[in-house]
C-alpha cells in the first residue's frame, strides 16, 4: 500500500535518505531530514550525535536550525519537514517550537516514535500547536538504512 506522494515530498525524501546514508561515516544512526518551503529545499541535516558528541544532534534538530538560519527566524510555519524516521518525543518538541506546518517522514518507530507510533505529539489538541502528519513515505527505504546499520554493528 502506498499513498501519492506529493513530487516536492519525494524528492526532498530522496535527498533525507542520501543524507542518511551518509551518517553511518562517522559512526551515526542512518537519519536524513530536509526543511522545504515552497518546494525548494531551504535546510538539510543528518544525525550528527557520534559525530559531535551532542546528545541534541539528531537529523531533525540539524535541519531544522539550517532552516531557520538560512531564514533568518526561528518561525518556521510555511515549512516542510522531511525526515527518514518518525520523529522522536524531543524533535517532536522542536517542531512544535518551530511552528513547522507539515511533517513527512518514512519508517514508523514503534520503540520511540512521537508521531504517532508510541505518541501523537504533533496532532496533541492539547497542544497549542499542530502539524499536519503525513508518515510511512518511502518508509522501506528509510527502514533498510537502519537495519543494515544495526546488523553492521552486530
Ligand atoms: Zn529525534
């Protein structure tokens, strides 16, 4: 089953998953994430916690302050996020504090997913800020990344 995907969304899902694909160099979880304002790519980043030894330096929080630099505000509302892996509880709270309107992203985490999978954070209507979710987008690739890295270190 897979839904229509928007051009813009798969081709930023493209770009998240060959940033992916380059963490595993430094030792770094496989994670891509791309910020897209009207279809053009505005912010990239990949998960850089090995790498950096922050502990804050998932793929998410990267592009997301790319983004907001590279905009000159941390209002990041007529924003897309694209990422490979469903967002975890503290990315999911840096989109909230970005006011990113929409968020894709690829393979579910069953484990610590916070869109949807353990939490729901960004469709909270407790929250004072939502985001429109569109998840599973390309959710093999982003998955297959993953899994051949954990074997690898197996
Ligand atoms: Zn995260």
């Amino acid at each position: 089953m897979s839904l229509p995907v928007p051009a813009a969304d798969d081709a930023a899902m493209t770009r998240a998953l060959e940033l992916a694909a380059s963490a595993p160099a430094h030792g770094d979880v496989p994670v891509g994430a791309v910020v897209t304002r009207a279809g053009e790519v505005i912010g990239e980043g990949r998960n850089l916690r090995e790498r950096d030894g922050d502990p804050l330096a998932h793929a998410e929080i990267v592009a997301l302050r790319a983004a907001a630099s590279a905009l000159g505000s941390w209002n990041l509302e007529d924003c897309t996020l694209v990422v490979t892996l469903e967002p975890c509880v503290m990315c999911a709270g840096a989109i909230l504090q970005t006011r990113v309107g929409r968020v894709v992203f690829g393979a579910w985490d069953e484990k610590a997913g916070a869109a949807g999978s353990v939490h729901d954070l960004l469709r909270d209507r407790r929250m004072p800020h939502r985001a429109e979710v569109l998840g599973g987008v390309r959710a093999e690739e982003g998955a297959t990344l993953l899994r051949a890295f954990f074997d690898e270190k197996r």
